[in-house]
C-alpha cells in the first residue's frame, strides 16, 4: 500500500518538508537494523484528535532502546510535545503515527557505539491495516518467530520485522490474508504484526512474551476491556490446535485495530466475528474515539495551532 504523503515529518528535533526527510545510503540501521520503532494512532474524538496511549507507547520505546543500548537524545516529554505538534502541523483529524529511533550515518561494522542516534516521528492518514468485513484467512507460516534469546520479543525493533516480512509475504503469495508464526517450541506466537486471541468457552487466551510474541499495547488495551467487561483471560501458551479448536479468533495491533479470523489453514472457524470479538471491537472503538469516558486518560488531546 503507497504511503500518502503528509506536509511535514519531525526529523531530529524540527519539522521538515515530507521530501526532506532523508538519511544517508550508510546509516548504520539501513545496513544492520539498529533502531527500535513505534506504531501509534490519533483519532478523531469529539473534541478533536487525540493520540491513543501515547505514553504507553513511548515507554515501550524507550525500554526498546534501552535493551538494544541505544541512546535516545530526546525525553519522552519532549517526544510526545513533538508528536502532538506534527498532528496539528499535518492537520489530521485522525492518523497513524510512526516514531524511529535508529543509529545513523557515522560508522560502519558491527560496533554500535560510534553511530549516533537519530530519531524521527512521520505521520500519514492510514486505513485499517487488515480488512475486516470477511474476516481473515491465515496461514501457519514456514518461517518461526525469532527465539527470545535471539533478540528481546520485548524490543519492538527494526531489524527482527525481517522475519514478520518474509511470513506476511509467503501468506500473501499463498492467497492468505496474514501468517501465524510458532514459536521456536512449536507454540503459538503472534501474526506478521498482530496479537493473536483464542475464545474457547467464554475465556479469552492470547500467548505471552516468552512465546516471542510482542507485548502490545492494544493486546494490553483488549486484556482491560475484557476483565472490565467480566471475561475471564490468561495470558498463557497456545498450540496451534487450541485455535483450530476455538469458538473465536481474532487478531489485534495499533495498526489493524480489532479484526476476526474466519479460518486458519483452511479450517474454518465456527463464527468469523463472535460475539466476544464483536463486544470487544465496539468496546475498543469506544475507548479509541473518547465515547466510553472511564478510558479517556488512554487519550493525548491534538490542540490545532
């Protein structure tokens, strides 16, 4: 899918022309991954937009880059000030959000420590990720996630999206809509980039970060909603028959949002959107928009300049 572009991109500390945006062929993260990133959404509330969990979400990139030891130049105030700033510079009413921190151009080899950090926040009106009207058909992909003591799960970093890359592409190749990846251990993982549940019996399950799965903060966001809702959920491993075996699936990320799954390897659910994945959409949507007030600390208010 193009990217379409927006006004301005906030690149080391200023607002730059969408073009001007640039990095040299030798950055270091270009040739071996060094950076760690972010995906956030602001949406359209009845006061505005509003950023959805942003401080969750500079947090986690902040411990990203701590782990990957790489030192981030700017404070997570100062990042969330630039982060509403370019909202109301692109004039969004509602869009995703991506924030990069990566070493730069200034060494070459694998020695990290000479290469300073740059870091960026782009921001472009971007649909929802999957389509859901159908639902999604997945595929066990060939590829299995990163083992944890590979690279930290617990890292969203750049380098290791290689991996989700190649499984989303042999999906799509296949005429699947998303790739289920397993873990090293045969377990159940995540998608290419989503969370993954399983509803069997009202409970709701989604594998935890030892799996290789990524803590998402929209995992975290739907664990909340249910236990506020009165479901039952376990955060726990899951074979790859525990979701054929399911009532529902269904997958979740900032960018895809809530989305169900209509069929794994060809084997077709029982219900493509049932009545717990529903109840936890509207729930979410909710949540996102600033309707149900008991979330509204989830949400950074855009003020226009």
């Amino acid at each position: 899918m193009a990217i379409p572009e927006s006004s301005v991109i906030w690149f080391d500390g200023a607002l730059v022309p969408w073009q001007e945006a640039r990095v040299h062929v030798l950055t270091h993260a270009l040739h071996y991954g060094t950076g760690v990133l972010e995906g956030t959404r602001a949406f359209e509330t009845a006061d505005g937009p509003a950023v959805f969990r942003l401080d969750e979400h500079l947090a986690r990139l902040e411990r990203s880059a701590r782990m990957l030891r790489i030192e981030l130049p700017y404070t997570r105030e100062e990042l969330a000030r630039a982060t509403v700033d370019l909202v109301a510079a692109n004039g969004h009413r509602s869009c995703y959000l991506r924030h990069l921190a990566f070493l730069g151009y200034g060494s070459m080899g694998l020695d990290m420590r000479h290469s300073p950090t740059s870091v960026s926040i782009a921001s472009w009106e971007w649909p929802a990720y999957l389509a859901a009207e159908r639902g999604l058909r997945l595929m066990t992909s060939s590829w299995r996630r990163t083992d944890p003591n590979s690279v930290p799960p617990a890292a969203k970093a750049t380098g290791p999206y290689l991996n989700s890359a190649l499984a989303r592409r042999e999906a799509s190749d296949a005429g699947y809509d998303e790739a289920l990846l397993l873990a090293p251990d045969g377990t159940v993982s995540e998608c290419s980039s989503e969370n993954v549940f399983a509803v069997r019996d009202g409970v709701l399950r989604t594998p935890p970060g030892s799996a290789g799965a990524l803590e998402g903060i929209t995992q975290d966001t739907l664990l909340t909603l249910a236990r506020d809702l009165g479901v039952e959920v376990r955060v726990e491993n899951l074979l790859r028959s525990d979701l054929y075996a399911a009532d529902e699936v269904f997958v979740s990320g900032t960018a895809a949002g809530v989305v169900p799954v209509a069929s794994l390897d060809n084997r077709e659910l029982p219900s493509c959107e049932g009545e717990l994945t529903k109840l936890l959409g509207e729930a979410y949507r909710a949540a996102v928009s600033g309707a149900d007030a008991r979330y509204r600390h989830w949400l950074t208010p855009v003020q226009s300049s």
